[in-house]
C-alpha cells in the first residue's frame, strides 16, 4: 500500500510508526523551540484554546518532544489542532466568535510557528495522525536539519566508534557479524556499503544524507543490540560526544 509517497507493509509498518513517533517529535520539538515555548506556556495556549479545559499536559508535551509517547490520544490531538487554528487566524486578523479571545498571549503568537502542512495550511488532525503514524513525513523544511561537511563526518566517525563498541561489548565480531549488520541497516546495497566504511573507520556519510543514514542506525542498534534511543536522541548523543 502506498500513502502519501510511502510504501506501507506488513514488513515495515512497525518501523514506520517508530520513524513517525521521532519525525512528529522534531517537528514537534523545533516549533517549540523556535518560538521559545516552555511546557507550561504551551499547555496555557491550548486551555485557553478549548474553553479552559485542560486537553494538553506538560507531561505530553515533554514526552511528544522526545518521542516517548505512543498513544498521545484524540483530546491532546484536537487540542493541538484549534490551537494552532487559532493561532493562524490571529496572525490573519480572522478571528471570529467561535474563537477564544487570545489578547494575552498577543507577545507569544503573533510570530510564532506552527505546524503546518505541505501547503502552508495549519495542519489537520488526520495530518498530524498521519506523521505520527510515519505514513507520511512533515514538510522537508520543518524537519530536516543542514549539517557542515565537517559535523557530518564526525558524527560519522562518533557512529562508527559506537558499533564498534556495542559490537566488541556483546560478543560479536565485526567481520563474521558485518553482513547482518548491513541487512539490519538498510536494503539498499549502495548505503550497506558506506555503512561498513563507516563502522570500520573508512568512510563517513554526507551532510545531506546524514539524518537519513542516523535514523537507519537507530533502528540497527534497537534490532541488534536493544539500543533503546530513537533517532532525535541518538543523533543529539553523537553530536554532543564530537
């Protein structure tokens, strides 16, 4: 089955919900950033967005930050939702009396971001469920991060320490254990081979393929070596250890 430009079965429709958990939690995560939102500050934006009933939680927020919950449910959903509805229509001047009066929070919305999808429209419930669900991906500019030549190819180098670790920590040889590996890291022959390069300290992945190529290894080390970081995280451990 095809959705949305991405090719769902039986084989991957697990890692695909693993990859929309952690793809929702960087769109997720860099809008708050972006707009400099604490937890709290967010939950008051949605209260005040569903008639002061509180459908959003700082803990679910936290957690939809980093990738850590997999059931967020319908109520924070929709609150998520009309928020950011709402938020679009202030920054339009097209409020209308269905809308909650957002005057005080003027200084936190009137630039801020919001999740929005390919189209520049706020985005849907059944949008963000999708992206959640990894049966379709964010807009591009809202997730992918530009890296320098040299950031990638020491996050490449900080990766191939880390197998190298796991590998010599579990038992396993790096030469007779190469080829599960690599089918464990991709089915593409061409990114097997750069991915041996790498572990073995001959290679480095490309700035531009780099979160691609960092999300493949997460689900490596989970499959392998029950590494239990999702991509967002593991990409932040190798980035802090170079």
């Amino acid at each position: 089955m095809r959705v949305a430009d991405i090719d769902i079965g039986y084989e991957n429709i697990s890692d695909l919900f693993g990859d929309g958990q952690t793809h929702f939690a960087v769109w997720f995560g860099r809008m708050l950033d972006a707009n400099g939102w604490s937890y709290p500050k967010f939950v008051a934006l949605c209260t005040a967005c569903t008639g002061g009933k509180a459908k959003m939680h700082a803990s679910q927020a936290n957690s939809l930050k980093f990738g850590r919950l997999k059931s967020p449910g319908p109520h924070s959903f929709m609150a998520m939702v009309y928020t950011f509805r709402c938020i679009d229509a202030y920054q339009k001047g097209e409020m209308d009396e269905l809308m909650p009066d957002l005057s005080s929070f003027h200084k936190s919305i009137e630039k801020a971001v919001i999740l929005r999808d390919d189209d520049g429209n706020p985005a849907s419930i059944g949008y963000m469920f999708e992206v959640f669900c990894g049966w379709r991906k964010p807009p591009s500019k809202a997730i992918v991060r530009t890296f320098t030549d040299e950031q990638a190819t020491e996050v490449s180098k900080a990766a191939g320490k880390l197998v190298r670790r796991l590998v010599s920590a579990t038992g396993l040889d790096l030469i007779d254990d190469m080829d599960r590996m690599k089918a464990k890291f991709s089915k593409d022959e061409k990114a097997q081979e750069v991915f041996e390069k790498v572990v073995i300290g001959q290679g480095h992945w490309t700035n531009e393929d780099l979160d691609h190529n960092i999300t493949c290894l997460s689900h490596l080390l989970q499959k392998m070596f029950k590494h239990d970081l999702n991509s967002e995280e593991l990409m932040n451990d190798l980035l802090k250890s170079i």
